[in-house]
C-alpha cells in the first residue's frame, strides 16, 4: 500500500496528465492492453501486498 501511495503522490507531482498521441498508444495498448496481462500483472502485485501486508483482502473487505 505504501508502495502505491508513493506512486500516487509522484504522479501528481509530475503536473498535469497529458493525453497520448495515437503513436503513442498503439505501443502502450500492445504492451498492457492485453486482460491477461492485466490480471497476471494484478495478480503478481496482490501477491507482493499480501506478502507486506498479511491479512490485508481480510481486514478490508469491498
């Protein structure tokens, strides 16, 4: 979770977002536009945070 705070705050720290050109989508849509991709990257990072914080899926229900 720290993690991706600190993520966050660069972000907004880095101005305003911009949008993408078209050239440069394409590149970024074949990269991470993929879903399983997506759901491996998701997975891996969930994993990372259960490691950090255990029992956090159970302390923080949806």
């Amino acid at each position: 979770m720290d993690r991706a705070c600190r993520t966050q705050l660069m972000a907004e720290t880095a101005g305003t977002p911009r949008i993408m050109s078209d050239e440069e989508a394409e590149p970024a849509h074949r990269q991470f536009g993929n879903a399983n991709q997506a759901r491996h990257s998701f997975e891996m990072l969930a994993d990372i945070i259960q490691e950090e914080e255990p029992g956090f899926s159970t302390e923080n229900p949806r």
